[in-house]
C-alpha cells in the first residue's frame, strides 16, 4: 500500500514540475499541471488519513472530500483544448467546477464551526450529520467520472473523422493513446462502482482495504499518461496544437454546389489523382487539392464523400496502395517499405494498417498470393 502512495505522489509531482517548467506552455499544459496537482494531494490525503494523522489532526478531516469531481472535468477539458487552439480559457468552462465549489460550500460549517472531537466522530460515523450528503457524493463522483468519459469520447470520436476528412496521413494526429486513458479512467469508476455494491449492498467482507483498487488504477492511469507522454505524445515538452475548426466539413449538408459543377469537379479529380498523383506528397491535406483543383475544402469534401462514398484520407490511401502495388511488381529488387515511402506514405507503421484496411491482408501476404497467380 505505502508503495503505491508514494509511486502515486512521486509521479503526479514530478509532471507537474516539468509540465510547469516547459517552455510555451498550452491551455492544455496548464490543465493538466493542475489536474496532476490535484491528484497528488487527494492521494497524499488520503494517505495520510490511513496512516492515522487524521485521527491525530482532525482539522485535516474532509479537506480534500471535493477532489474526485476534478478527474472529469478535467479529463474532458484537457481534450477540448489539445484538439482545439483556443488562446485563453472561456468562462463557461469554469461551469464544470461547480460541483466542487457547491461541496465546499456545504461543507463550510464543518470545517469552521465543528470542534476536533466534532469532526472525528463525524469521520467514525457516530454522528451522521454528514450521512446522506456522503452518499450524495459518492454517487456524484460516479456519475460525473462516467458522463465525462463518455462526453470525451464522442469529443474525440468527432476530432478523429474530422481528422480523416482533411489529412491524407495522419500518424503524426493520432490519438488512439488518449481513447485508451479515457477508458481507463472510465473502468476506474465502473471498478468504483461494483466495489461499493460489493460492499455496501452485497456486503462482502473484503479482506484488505477496498478503496486501495480505486487509487491503484488511479496511480496505473497516472503512470500511463506520462508514458504516452514522454514517449510518443510530447505532452512535456514543445508541441504545436493543430486547429482544425475552419475545416469542418458539416457545411456542404447546405451547399450550393450544383450537381452538374459536382459531377464536372469529380472527374477533373480522378484525372488529377491519375495523371498529376498528388498523393505522392505524404502531407497532401485537403486544401492542398482543393487548391490544384480550384475549389473549396467544402465542397471537395463533398464531391468525395458523395461520388467515392469515402473520407479524404481513404480516398488518397487508396492511390497509395495502387501505386504501392504497381511499383512492387516493376521495382521487385526494392524494400517494401522504399516503395511504401516512395508511394506517399510517410511511415512503416501507417502503410501497413493501411494496407491491411484497403486489401484485407499484409503486404507481404498480397505479394506472394499476386506471385503465385502470375506462375
């Protein structure tokens, strides 16, 4: 138990000072130096209280009651602003902390009007004043963690096909590490849940300290989020957001392009990707071919998805792999993945799953199977 306190405490402060130490620092930086505060002293509270000094300093009783309504708000906050280039915080958003602000505020007596010996057999529970706001709490802190996750998600689930509309390689925009600390912290509270059942409705006799699996999935969460982060994600160090909100696509549901201009633009299209191949740009984006084409990002959108029934990242993969393809037949003696490069992709990773979505098999397994056909 001590160690994962301590690893839990250690960790959250150590990317707080880095995140408070990096230069040009984000809205995002700032949430998450925050967040990561605000964890360390839950667990540095909580801690202490199971080492008896709450019993020793009562007035330390309840200070922190509050915090598990920071892990949602947060949580969504965070991936708002790393997917959105905002300069400054909005005022509405405070609106997600009123919760805290509410519990503070009920809590007021408590902290100022109960005498030590009030407030210790308040924490016993030999006096119930605080009785059925506890239970409102616990079932608030559920509902808040479980609403927040699932909001982050269809947040992020939007980003990602926005993403796929506009970028022909989007290795460098992936977030698939971020949908998987959601659900991390969206199993964090599920576990939550069925141990209160367990305990408080089944009541079963948990041999060890029950809320000790809560925090120890909140520590693997914490230790999750740096990994990502100094390895793969540049959460600690200089990063740029990339804003993607002038290039929503929703606006052609009202466009004024005519069907005869469409079907027109949809064959200079073919012709360009066929004769010109601009995929051949790993960081073809769609303004880039929007522009070589004469229209807006709008309505070539549009014309994609209405005559290819196809995002724009599919799309221009799908003359990636052809060209792959042709190439792999007439340069045998090259590496697939010289060819892959040379085709428009711009990693070894991004043209396998890619390969893979378009045929349905590896590289590899396609060649050899092209092979054996020609024999």
């Amino acid at each position: 138990m001590d160690f994962i306190f301590s690893i839990g405490i250690f960790a959250c402060l150590f990317f707080f000072i880095l995140l408070i130490n990096k230069k040009n620092k984000s809205i995002p930086d700032h949430i998450l130096a925050i967040w990561m505060l605000a964890i360390a002293l839950h667990l540095t509270s909580t801690y202490i209280n199971i080492l008896g000094y709450w019993e020793l300093y009562p007035h330390l009783i309840g200070i922190t009651v509050p915090f598990p309504f920071f892990y949602g708000p947060m949580l969504y906050l965070y991936i708002q602003y790393s997917i959105q280039d905002y300069s400054q915080f909005k005022f509405l958003d405070y609106l997600h902390f009123l919760p805290i602000a509410l519990s503070y505020g009920y809590m007021v007596p408590f902290f100022f009007t109960y005498t030590e010996e009030e407030k210790r057999l308040v924490d016993q529970g030999l006096v119930n004043d605080f009785g059925l706001f506890s239970q409102l709490m616990v079932f608030a802190f559920i509902l808040s963690g479980l609403s927040y996750s699932i909001l982050s998600y269809r947040k992020l689930n939007k980003h990602e096909q926005l993403i796929a509309d506009n970028f022909s390689n989007s290795e460098n925009l992936d977030l698939n590490w971020l949908k998987s600390f959601i659900w991390g912290i969206a199993l964090l509270f599920i576990t939550v849940t069925l141990v209160l059942i367990a305990k408080e409705v089944i009541e079963v006799p948990f041999p060890f300290y029950p809320d000790l699996i809560f925090y120890a999935m909140l520590v693997g969460a914490i230790l999750m989020l740096g990994y990502y982060g100094i390895r793969h994600q540049h959460i600690f160090t200089d990063h740029e957001v990339i804003d993607l909100k002038s290039m929503s696509n929703n606006a052609y549901q009202k466009s004024n392009l005519k069907e005869e201009l469409a079907g027109d633009k949809h064959e200079q299209l073919i012709t360009l990707m066929k004769e010109e191949k601009p995929y051949l740009a790993p960081t073809l984006t769609l303004s880039d071919l929007a522009e070589q084409l004469d229209l807006s990002s709008h309505h070539l959108s549009q014309i994609i998805n209405q005559f290819e029934q196809q995002n724009f990242n599919d799309f221009v993969n799908k003359y990636r792999v052809e060209e792959f393809i042709q190439r792999a037949h007439k340069d045998s003696h090259f590496s697939f993945l010289a060819l892959a490069l040379d085709s428009g992709f711009n990693s070894k990773s991004t043209f396998n799953a890619v390969f893979r979505k378009q045929k349905g098999v590896t590289p590899s397994q396609y060649m050899s199977a092209q092979m054996k056909k020609a024999s």
